[in-house]
C-alpha cells in the first residue's frame, strides 16, 4: 500500500484528486486536508510516501509547509499557478500538476512517481531547503513545538547560525528554523539585512553602535543590547551598504 | 490657409473677399484725392482690388502649404515681390490700353508705378508673412490635437487593460472545479460553465467606458461569488448591506469586484475557518461610499503580491476621476475595511 495525503484547501479539487486516484489501487489516502496547518500535522502523524500538495492556501502556503517538515515525504504539487513550477522543481518536486489536469496527465505524475520508487531515488526527494532560488520573502515560517508561527522579516533583530539551523531572533523570542545562510541571505532584503559575519545576519534597523574589536575586526550593537562580531568582510559590506 | 485665422468659420468665409473690398475702398478714395474723374477711379480701383484678391489667394495658397526653410528663405520675400511686380504691369498696362485716350489719366497712372508698385509689394509681403504664421499655428494645433488623442487612446487602453485583468488564478481554479464535477455533479458543472461564462463575458463587454447601475454591478457580483463559494464551499459567507433606493445609482464597471476578489483572498488565505464578508454601500453627499469589510488576522504578513487588486482599482480611479483619495484601506478592529468613495454627477 501506497499510502497518501492530499492538502487543497478546495474541497472540489482534493476530490478530483481522489476520483483520479481511485483508478490506482495501490494508492491509500489517509486522510484529505483543507490548509497547511492540517496537513503539517497529518504527515507528522502519518508519515506518508506520497503528498498532493496545493500552493496557495489559507496562512501557509505549501512551500513554507514543507520547509516545516524534517523528512519530507514526495510531492506532488497540484496548483493553478504557473510561475510557481520552477521553484516547485526547485523543491524537487516528484510533479508538478496544473489545474485543471488531464487523466491521463494525473497517470504520468503517479508513473512517474512509482518509478523513482521502484529505482529507490532518495535524491528525488523534496529538499527541505526550498529557500534556494527563493524569491525575496517578507516572512518566514516556523514551527514552536507543535504550533505554526508566521514571523515578519522586519521583526527579526538578527539571524545567527547554528549547524543546518538558523536562529532567529526577535524581539519576541528566539525560533529555530532548518535552512542555511546562504540561502536565507539570498532570500532577504539586502537593503534591510546585512550579513556582518560567518554566523550572523543582521536588522540593519536594529544597529545602535560600532565599536573597534580586535585587530581588523568590530562589535555592531543593536537595540536589544547584543554585541554581535564584524568580520573584516562584513565591516566593509556594511559600511557599503549604511554608506558610511 | 487664412481662412482658418478666426475661430468663427462663418466670418472666415469673408477674410479674403473683405480684404479685396478694403483695398478697392482704399484705392478709390485715393485716386478721389488726386481728382481722378469717378468712373476711371472705380475701374483702376476695382482692378487694383481684384489684382491684390488674386495674389492674397495665390499667397495664401502657397505659403499656406509651403513652409520656406533655411536656404529657400529667399522666396517668402522673392514670391511676393515678383507677384506685385506682375500684378502692377498688368494693372498699368490693362488700364493704358482701355483708356488710350485720356491723356491726363495716362500721365498720372505712368507717375504713380513705382508707388503703386512699393505698396502692392509690401501689402503682399505681409500677406505671405501673416499666410506663414498661420499655417504653422494651424500645424501646431493639428499636433496638440493629435497628441491630446493619443492620450486619450493609451488611457482607454489602459483602463481596459486593467479592468480585463481577470485573475487567471480564479479561471484556472473554476476551470478545475469543472472538472471535478463534470462526473459527480453533472448539472452543478453546467451551472458552473454557465456562471463563469457571463462572468468572462462582462469583464470583456465593448462599451466599457460607460457607467452602469449599481444593481447590474451588485448582480455581476454575485454571480462572482457564486462561483468562489462553489470553489470554497461553506467556508465563505458574504453578507450585502445595500439600500434599495441606491440601486440606480451609477458608477464605473468593475470596481467593486476586485474589492471582493481581495477580501476573500485576504480573508479565506489569511484565516483558516469560515470567513464572513461584508459589503455595504450608502450615500454621503455627492458620493456614493461602497465598503468591504473582511476578518483579518493583523498577527499574519500577508504573502507578498497580494496587493495587485487595490492598486489596480486606484490606478483606474485615477484615471477616471484625476484623483488619489478615492480609496482608503486599512485594519480596523479585527476586520480589513476597504472604503471606496464614487463621485455622484447629477
């Protein structure tokens, strides 16, 4: 058995879904949800092999839900927007379905899908990191235990690394996102965040001070009291971009 | 031409004509003066009239048409003075011909040539002039003109643009729906092939620029949302607050819609739940005031380009009205209000 779930948040397209699946009878769903907030929780429960995963839907969309995921089971996207197919091949998407699909077109995503199975293709596998290639974002979705808090960029005091981790910063707490700096400085204002070092990404609303560290290198203050290290790079971005 | 010179066509009928009698006015008095018999002073006259009427007419006609420029300079000075030159010859020698027997007259009409010629000359010199500064007016006007229409023409293309911007989000999601009831629900899906059939058909109605009534504009809506609630099922509710009395009211098409399209986007992608929509419409003065209220979570960022909607409606509202304060929008206690003022025009 297959086992599936489907995230649509409307009720006549998760059900041609399962009309079109019904036709394979290896295929299970488990269980059908209406936002991302559902379907994060179905797949932790669930653990399915296999998602239909809209785009577009209430809160969260279904790239932030799966940035949420650990383990990510395979996609398959079903949407009606097209600019979003190179970032969903981006997410290594197992298919990308554009409503509203053929049969026969439904049958090549599910073939497509048995055959990386069969071939046992981990690489085909959605990668949590969907920041890669991101256009810019103004918030950031993450998960507290076993709620969903959407955080405004302009609320993060600073970004710090940590392994294949992030954390973030706010005035309201600290959060842990799985993502990579690389990827999360691409995706940011450069005019608004500035990477000062290797482990730092900074608000550059929040600075209140530069002070001469060591040799060649700097403390930047921000509001929430922190001192935070310059490296000899990051000191001359930011006097790039403060002009200074 | 000169005829263009006034802005009353009927009395630019007359300019060339009048000039004529004017001259041949002129003229008689003058020989009157000199105590030239009447009859010989209204025959050099008349033909003196006609010979300046013919080189206005010929001016008027070439420098009308003809702009000299840099090195043709020289004919907006050469023209005329080989024209009053001819048209003194003939003059002289027309009227030495008829009146070959009056001596005195004869004597007189030899002395005055130069004289004759000189004012002949310098009349039709400013004729040309005044034939030149006309026609480029005249060009000059043409091209505000033109220009004005172009205008106008990239408006109306604007304004349409934006008004067929139809979401193609929204068709391709009807278009799914479709679908997946064309083999449950066969008779909901022709209803539905139906709805979305007039909806297309008024974003693309021909006579856009006319205004229409409130309840047409109400009833477009409806079928709008008729067709979001077959996508989104009970989870949305839209509640219509309009007096009866308003409904003959008059307003632009397809302002409202867009106004809907936001709050359910806001509204059902910014909540999770059932959403209720608000939509009420009164007249305050000389404007008819339309607000949409949606429930919002102001904890949420929307995600980016959701805003298309308002800022398209402003941009019409600023190219129907000339105004930026016809839309106002923010958060106001736990609902997203959308306020849209319509100018009445009695």
């Amino acid at each position: 058995m297959i086992r599936t779930i489907i995230i649509d948040d409307e009720p006549l397209a998760a059900g041609i879904v399962q009309e079109f699946l019904a036709e394979f009878s290896q295929f299970q769903v488990l269980e059908v949800c209406q936002d991302g907030f559902q379907g994060l929780k179905a797949i932790q429960q669930h653990k399915p092999d296999l998602i239909f995963l809209d785009v577009q839907m209430p809160k969260i969309t279904g790239f932030e839900m799966l940035e949420l995921l650990d383990e990510p089971p395979a996609v398959i996207f079903t949407t009606a927007f097209d600019q979003y197919a190179l970032k969903a091949f981006d997410a290594k998407a197992m298919d990308y379905l554009l409503k509203p699909f053929s049969q026969a077109r439904f049958k090549q995503a599910i073939d497509r899908f048995l055959e990386s199975r069969m071939e046992g293709k981990e690489s085909e596998r959605p990668n949590a990191d969907l920041h890669h290639f991101a256009e810019k974002s103004n918030r950031l979705v993450v998960r507290v235990k076993n709620d969903i808090k959407i955080i405004s960029v302009q609320d993060v005091n600073f970004f710090e690394a940590e392994d294949d981790y992030v954390t973030i910063h706010t005035a309201g707490g600290k959060f842990l996102k799985k993502m990579t700096m690389k990827t999360l400085e691409e995706s940011l204002d450069a005019g608004k965040f500035a990477r000062v070092h290797r482990s730092y990404i900074i608000n550059l609303n929040g600075i209140t001070g530069i002070e001469p560290y060591e040799r060649d290198t700097y403390l930047v203050k921000l509001k929430g009291g922190e001192k935070l290290p310059v490296s000899k790079t990051g000191y001359a971005r930011l006097r790039q971009v403060l002009g200074l | 031409m000169l005829f263009n010179a006034f802005s009353n066509p009927r009395l630019g009928k007359w300019i060339i004509p009048g000039t004529g009698l004017v001259w041949f006015l002129g003229c008689f008095l003058l020989l009157k003066q000199y105590e030239v018999g009447t009859e010989i002073a209204l025959t050099d006259s008349f033909l003196s009239g006609l010979i300046f009427l013919g080189g206005v007419f010929v001016l008027d006609r070439v420098f009308g048409l003809f702009a000299p420029k840099g090195k043709n300079l020289w004919l907006l000075f050469a023209v005329p003075f080989f024209l009053s030159l001819m048209g003194t010859l003939v003059h002289s020698y027309g009227l030495t011909w008829w009146y070959a027997y009056e001596d005195d007259y004869l004597d007189f009409l030899s002395a005055s040539f130069y004289l004759r010629w000189a004012i002949l000359a310098l009349a039709e010199q400013l004729v040309a002039l005044l034939a030149l500064v006309v026609s480029k007016l005249e060009r000059q006007e043409e091209t505000q003109k033109r220009e004005a229409q172009m205008l106008q023409l990239s408006k109306d293309a604007e304004l349409a643009q934006l008004r067929q911007q139809l979401q193609p989000h929204f068709l391709f999601n009807s278009l799914n729906s479709i679908n997946a009831l064309v083999v449950s629900q066969p008779q909901k899906a022709r209803e539905m092939v139906l709805q979305l059939s007039e909806f297309l058909r008024g974003t693309i109605r021909k006579d856009s620029q006319s205004w229409i009534t409130l309840e047409e504009e109400l009833n477009y809506l409806k079928m709008y949302l008729d067709i979001e609630r077959v996508r989104f099922g009970h989870r949305l509710g839209v509640e219509f607050l309009v007096e009866k009395e308003l409904n003959s009211i008059k307003l632009p098409q397809l302002l409202i819609q867009p106004l809907v399209e936001n709050a359910i986007k806001h509204g059902l992608y910014g909540m999770t739940g059932d959403v209720k929509i608000e939509v009420s419409g009164k007249k305050e003065g000389n404007y008819f005031i339309l607000e949409v209220k949606n429930p919002f979570d102001p904890e949420s960022t929307a995600p980016e380009g959701t805003g298309f909607g308002l800022s398209s409606v402003e941009r019409r509202l600023f190219l129907l009205f000339g105004r930026t304060d016809l839309l106002e929008s923010g958060p106001d206690e736990g609902y997203f209000r959308v306020r849209l003022k319509i100018p009445q025009f009695q």
